[in-house]
C-alpha cells in the first residue's frame, strides 16, 4: 500500500492531468464500472454452481430449452 506521501503525489498528477472538475465525474464513472463488474461476476458465479448443484437433474431441462429454441428459430425464419 502506497504511503500518504505516495498518496498526495498521484492525487497532485491527477490534478494536473484531469483538472480539478473532473475528478469527481471520474471517480463517479470508476465506482459504477467496478459495480457493474461485481454485477456480472456474481451472476456468472451464480449460473456456475446452479450448473454444479443441478447435475443430471436438470440435463433433460437444459436439452428441451435447446430444443424450444431451435423451435423459436426455425418460426422466426
């Protein structure tokens, strides 16, 4: 972790870099994308143990979904 000297030497750049207006519209931005990310990492986290805790008990589902949706594009066609 860097130190409060290391600290005050990047926020110093930043400010020189992106003035002091946007700073805050960029840290605002960097939080949603980071929330967005742990959105999608939960979900697909989610779908991998609902794919290991369903094993064959939801293999005939997973075929008939496939089924239903070649249906779905073959009468969209």
């Amino acid at each position: 972790m860097p130190g409060t000297t290391e600290m005050m030497v990047i926020l110093l750049i930043a400010v020189l870099l992106f003035g002091a207006n946007k700073i805050p519209k960029l840290a605002r931005s960097t939080g949603e994308a980071m929330g967005e990310f742990q959105k999608g990492r939960e979900e697909v986290e989610q779908e991998l143990e609902e794919m290991r805790d369903g094993g064959a008990s939801e293999g005939s589902d997973a075929v008939d979904t496939t089924e239903a949706t070649e249906t779905t594009k073959e009468t969209e066609t």
